[in-house]
C-alpha cells in the first residue's frame, strides 16, 4: 500500500483510514493544546506518522505483548504504532500532563482501546513491567536505557528499548556502554529525503 508517496506493505485498509483521520485530529487538538509545532503541523505525516511507523519496518510487536512509550508527547510513535498493531498494548507516559490529554482523546475518537496513559516520570514507575520500551529522541540513549532497564520483564518477549534517533550517534552509542542494534531509514525504508541521517536504535536486556 502507497501512503504519502512511501510504500507501507503492512497497513490495512482500515488501518489506513485511521492513519488518515490523524491529522485532523491533530489540527483540532492543537488549537486548544500545542503539542506539535506548525512548521511540523505542514508536514504532519511525514515528520511523525511516517517516522512512526519506520519502527514497523523492523518490529512486528506479537499480539498480547506490552510497550511502553517513554515521553510520548502528543501520542508518537505509540499511537501510529498502536494502530498498526492492534492487539498490542501501548501504555503512553509523559511527564507533561496536557499533551496525555491529547494522546487520550486522540485514542477515544479512533476507537484504540489498546492505550493507556500515565502522567509520571519513568524513574517513578514502580511495580510494573513491560515486554519492551519505545521512545522518540527524547534523552540521549544512556539515559533512556537506565529509565528503561527497571522497566522490562526478565522472560518478556525482549524487544528491550527501541528508539528513534538522528545525527552522528557513534558518541552516543558509545557512551550507553551497550551492544546497540541500528537500522537506517532512509533509502531501505523511505526515500524522502527528510529521513537522511534518522536510525532506529535497540539495546536488548
């Protein structure tokens, strides 16, 4: 299936009709909370949806598995993610209360009862565990994998931590003292040039 001029084999016709309803939702919801920026509003799709959804190229979350979305923001990657993998739980957690607003009414108008949210911090979530751990560049990945590492199940399904990246990394990758797994979207995923220099990271427990 061809959305946005890129070639998405895994979605759904209705899949896609939900994916198509986001950016209306969005304009609505920005109005009142401003959870993305306009110059990222002109390219909604591309910029968050589409990147979004490049972890789906690489993941194929197992139904009645767990993830969290650390510092989700308005609701990416987890809710293109959530509607690509329906029977997959995202559990969204931001520290920043009115864009979970936003994540809440966004997953209600689309029908996602597969979401969930929680205003806290990562380091404050306690008594609960998950089959991985996924993030937009919201800290630098020695960070992210110490928020995540309490986090996981010891015999969950071991996604561990997934996040999407851009720029040079190698200092970063150096510095998380881990064994990273790294996949470039541009080109074997997307041709948009946008893309260039953006990487999905993993670090398995």
């Amino acid at each position: 299936m061809n959305f946005q001029g890129e070639d998405i084999g895994f979605i759904t016709p209705e899949q896609e009709a939900k994916l198509l309803q986001l950016k209306e939702l969005y304009e609505f919801w920005n109005q009142q909370i401003n959870v993305i920026s306009r110059k990222d509003m002109d390219n909604f799709y591309v910029h968050h949806v589409l990147h979004s959804l490049a972890i789906a190229n690489v993941f194929s979350f197992r139904p009645r598995t767990e993830l969290i979305d650390l510092g989700c923001g308005g609701g990416f990657p987890g809710i293109p993610l959530a509607i690509c993998f329906p029977k997959t739980h995202f559990h969204m957690v931001d520290s920043i209360n009115k864009k979970l607003k936003v994540v809440i009414a966004v997953a209600s108008e689309l029908g996602l009862d597969n979401i969930t949210a929680e205003h806290t911090r990562a380091e404050d979530i306690k008594n609960r565990k998950f089959d991985g751990v996924i993030s937009r560049a919201v800290a630098p990945l020695k960070d992210l994998w110490r928020w995540s590492r309490p986090l996981l199940k010891k015999d969950g399904a071991g996604y561990g931590l997934i996040c999407l990246k851009g720029g040079d990394l190698a200092q970063e990758i150096h510095d998380s003292g881990k064994r990273v797994h790294q996949w470039e979207i541009f080109g074997k995923m997307y041709k948009n040039e946008w893309f260039k220099e953006k990487y999905i990271l993993q670090i398995k427990k």
